[in-house]
C-alpha cells in the first residue's frame, strides 16, 4: 500500500484486494473516488491510467507491457 502521495503500478487487477478491485475497474482516467476500507485502512483512489495487458503467444503468460514487472518469465522474448 502506497503512503499519501504515492502512484502504485502498473498492477495486475487480479493481484489486487476484491474491493479495490471492483472500484478500479468502474473508474475512468483521474476520477477520484470516494474514501472506501480496504481491511484497516481508508483509501482514496484515483486511476492514473489504464494499461492492456498483452498476451505473448511464445510464452503463453499475459504479459505486462511493462518489462520485468509481472507474468512473464525472462527468456519470454517482451
């Protein structure tokens, strides 16, 4: 969990808790939402950007289009 002022990401939506989840993915771009518990803590939400993830049909894994981060392994070729 990011402290005040903090970007989080890119993340992969499936990795995130339910209820951060279901708010982020009826958000739009710099909509900012409203204070929401996620377990003990209250966030304030606000979705930078939205970022497609890519399935590389070499590896077969869906691949971040952000190299390094999630799903890929090293010798996938992105």
């Amino acid at each position: 969990m990011a402290v005040a002022g903090e970007l989080v990401g890119p993340v992969d939506l499936g990795q995130l808790d339910p209820n951060l989840y279901a708010i982020l993915t009826v958000s739009q771009p710099s909509q900012l939402g409203l204070p929401q518990r996620i377990g003990a803590d209250v966030v304030i939400v606000r979705l930078e950007q939205q970022i497609p993830a890519q399935r590389d049909v070499r590896c077969g894994n869906v691949c971040s289009l952000n190299k390094g981060l999630r799903g890929c392994p090293p010798n996938c070729g992105n």
